[in-house]
C-alpha cells in the first residue's frame, strides 16, 4: 500500500529498421567563376537620436513630475497607515478604559 509503484516501459510497437547507411560523396571540381562585384553598403534608414536643449529639458521635467507624482502617492499610503493605526490604538484604549470602569463598579 505504501510502497510506490513505478510504471512500465512501454515496448516498441511495429517494425523496428535501422538507421540508414549514409554514403560518402566525391567532389568534382568545376570551372571557377569570377567573383561578383562587391555592392556599396546601404545606409542604415534610422536616424541617430539627437538632443537638444529644449529634448533634454522636457526629459528632465517629465522625470521630476513622475519621481513627485509617486514620491506623493507613497507618502500619502503611508499616512492612511498611521492614520489608521491611531485610530485603532484609541479605540482600544477607550474599550479598556470601559471594560475596566465596568468591572470596578461590580
């Protein structure tokens, strides 16, 4: 019952045939042919990226308007958190304090 039971491996099924013999090829030499002339290398279609002051400059806001956008997303995440923690900490303050108040008037 516990003892893991390995499956069996299957059996070929048909005709087995054996690789095929490959025979070795002679070459014949034939006429040599005069080379083609060479084509001029085209020219690549992409120009190549340049900045100008007024390119570098919107990349440099973009930049400082995301780093702030994020940077004032994360903060306020981070205040609903400690917003919340405060208030969860005085609310169970003032059921303690009721807990007890009720338990000394017994």
């Amino acid at each position: 019952m516990f003892r893991p039971k390995l499956p069996t491996m299957p059996q070929p099924t048909g005709q087995v045939t054996p690789p095929d013999v490959v025979e070795p090829t002679t070459i014949i030499p034939g006429t040599s042919t005069p080379p083609a002339p060479v084509a001029p290398v085209p020219v690549p279609s992409r120009p190549t990226v340049q900045l100008t002051p007024g390119t570098a400059l919107a990349l440099v806001g973009g930049g400082t308007a995301v780093v702030l956008v994020v940077g004032a997303v994360l903060v306020s995440m981070l205040l609903a958190v400690a917003i919340t923690g405060a208030s969860v900490a005085v609310c169970a303050l003032v059921i303690r304090s009721l807990v007890n108040a009720d338990a000394k008037r017994r």
